[in-house]
C-alpha cells in the first residue's frame, strides 16, 4: 500500500473536490516539479509559470464571483496543499496572492472596490501582496508603526515593511498603516507610486524560488478611493489572517505528504546489505509513524475546512491546525531526508527542497509559539501575550 490515504478520506470529499485537486496536481507534476529546483537553487522566481497557473482558474479560492471560482473551503484546502507539494515556492506565491491579498479586498473592501481588483486579480493579470509585517513587528504585527495621514484627497504613508512575498513584482501591494488616531487601515498601493521602493531580500535558504521584499514607503500618496472601505481596527486584519491561516496547514500537509512519498520510492530501491532499506525494522518504523501523522493531519485539515464552509471555524481552531501541522511537517521532512540518506541533500532528490521551506512555512503566518498562545487563550480565557482578556485589537 503506497497511497498515503490510508484511512480512505478521499472518500470524505465531493466530486467538484476531487476534480480540483487531481487537476490542480496534474498541473504541478507537469509544470512545476520537473523545472522548480533550477529556480529555486538560483533564487530566481519561476515568472513563465504565472500565465500557465492562471489558466487552472484557482485564483481567489473561496470568493465567489468577480471571476473568482467561489470553491469550498475544502477545495482551497486542496489547492494549498497539492501545491505545496510540488513546491513551497509556488505555494506560497498564491498564497499570498489569492488568499492574503484577494481575501482582503473581498472581505474588506467595498463594492466597488471588489469590481475594481479583483477581476483582473482572478485572472492574475494584476498580481497582489499583503504588507504587514515590519522590521521590528513580526509576532506583535499589532504594533505596526507605518503611519497614514490624511492630505487632501490622498493619503500619505511612511514606514517600512519586511518579508513582503511578491511585494517587487506585485501590481498591487496592500499596506497596513495606523492613521493619528491610531487606527489600523489597508491601502492598496498600486505598481509606480512614487515614494514607493521594494527591494528583493537575498540570502534565503527557504522558499528561495519565491521574492520576498523589503519596502521602504516614504511620502507615499495613495488615493483616498484605495483605503479599504471595511477596515477599522487590528481586529479587521485579524479577520483576514484567521480565514487564511487555515490554508497553512494544508500546505504543511502537501510538504509532508511529498517528502513521505519521496521516502517511501527511495526506501523501495534503495538496496543496502543485499536488499531494500524499506524492509529494515528502523526504517519502516519511521515510515509508520510519518504516516500516522499524516493520516491525523489530513483528517483535521478536512475537518476545519468543513466548519469554516459553515462560517463556524474559530481563530483558535486556524491556529490549533496550523500550530500541530507545521510541527509534524517539520519532523516528517526532517525523517524523510534521513531515509533518503546523502541523496537527502541533493536538490534533483526534492526533499532537501521541502526540508528547507519547511523551516519557512514553520514560521510564517505566526510563529509555532504565538499559535500556541492564541489557543492557549482560547483555552484559559486569559492573553499570556499582553495579560489582558483581549488583545486581539
């Protein structure tokens, strides 16, 4: 038995889900695993497969309408995950893409605002990113310092920005900024603004195949009609990240998934004192507890994404998911360039690929620490990280 579906949830899922995963897979085997490593091992990002990626018509996820395909939650799920599994790259790329920068303007922006970007968004014509994290606010986001005030009928930011994915090649980059009255706003900073640079941050062992982007604002005059219409406070951002989050842990799922079948083939083989190292006792018992793992992250990834297409997931339940999956995709990758051996290092092998972006996807989109609070929280009723009952704001 090969399949890493071992308790049948394939069984669990919808037509329309299956049809989407399986193509959306298809994809990632033809496009993106036979020619990632090259970019990845040159640090460059894979710019021909944009257009090709585009025509799955995946992105936006779960927002319905203004072209966007309106699939389950589940469906996003599988997206997340099928192309982690090809690459963590990719993945992260339409990550930020279709669900921090598209989910923002559909949950916060106005209507008009929805018709004016997301269409082209849809069709990534028009590429989006989410800038939030600062220099010196990456867990504690809620301290952002970039400031916006207003001058006329624009509004004029000043700050920095760090760790932007596609922030030097996005057409629009939504900054989050404080106004004097310390509220929090999302303003939609279109490509050639002056007073806007993003430089491309170097010297990454993660995710080297996608741009992150340090970004200096200075003076930045954005019109007033680009300040999201919907967004008051931290709390509004908080909204954004917690229907996101949950993409997370499937594309742990999807790294942990690849570099289990990686180790499996390689196990098959490989021949070591006159015969397969999979039947060797150590091997196979890492094998066994690499799918155990698997087999519980699958069933809480389709859980959770069930009780968010019922508009019932909780931040704590985002977090509780992404908390235990990015942990267990870590020590699954960590085992399967162990049973690869020297090839383990090798990028034509793929796992040390997913072993390093595995560290990335560890860390981003909150850290395994501040996960475990926000569930702690939840838990106790009480905030080890400001010691009030709330300070989600």
């Amino acid at each position: 038995m090969t399949s890493p579906d071992l308790y049948a949830v394939d069984e669990l899922l919808e037509p329309a889900e299956i049809e989407i995963r399986d193509r959306v897979r298809e994809f990632a085997e033809r496009e993106v695993t036979p020619l990632v490593n090259d970019y990845w091992e040159r640090a460059e990002f894979p710019f021909p497969i944009v257009p090709k990626l585009a025509a799955l018509g995946i992105a936006g996820g779960t927002i319905s309408g203004y072209g966007c395909p309106g699939m389950s939650a589940v469906s996003a799920g599988l997206v997340a995950a099928e192309l982690a599994r090809a690459d963590g790259s990719i993945g992260t790329f339409n990550g930020v893409h279709s669900f921090l920068a598209m989910q923002s303007i559909a949950l916060l922006g106005s209507e008009e605002q929805r018709q004016r970007w997301l269409p082209a968004m849809a069709r990534m014509e028009t590429i989006g990113a989410f800038g939030l994290t600062e220099p010196r606010h990456g867990s504690d986001a809620v301290g952002l310092e970039t400031s916006a005030r207003r001058d006329g009928d624009a509004w004029v930011l000043d700050g920095q920005k760090k760790w932007i994915g596609n922030g030097s090649i996005a057409d629009l980059v939504l900054i989050w900024a404080r106004d004097g009255d310390g509220d929090v706003g999302g303003y939609v900073v279109e490509k050639g603004t002056p007073g806007f640079e993003a430089t491309v941050m170097t010297g990454k062992t993660a995710l080297r195949a996608v741009w992150q982007a340090e970004i200096t604002l200075a003076g930045v005059r954005v019109p007033a009609e680009n300040k999201l219409a919907g967004c008051r406070s931290f709390a509004d951002v908080s909204r954004v990240l917690d229907r996101t989050r949950y993409t997370v842990a499937w594309r742990a799922l999807g790294l942990a998934t690849a570099s289990y079948e990686l180790a499996l083939a390689h196990a098959l083989q490989r021949e070591q004192f006159g015969r397969p190292i999979a039947g060797f006792q150590l091997v196979q018992d890492k094998l066994a507890r690499m799918l155990a793992e698997i087999t519980s992250m699958q069933l809480m990834c389709w859980r959770l994404s069930k009780l968010a297409d019922a508009d019932r997931m909780t931040p704590a339940m985002a977090s509780l998911a992404k908390m235990n999956h990015a942990a267990k995709a870590r020590a699954i990758v960590a085992d399967a360039r162990d049973i690869l051996g020297g090839d383990g290092i090798l990028l034509d092998h793929h796992v040390a690929r997913h072993h390093a972006d595995m560290e990335a996807v560890f860390t981003f989109e909150g850290t395994d620490s501040v996960q475990a609070l926000i569930v702690g929280r939840e838990i106790t009723g009480l905030s080890a990280i400001s010691g009030r009952r709330d300070d989600r704001r």
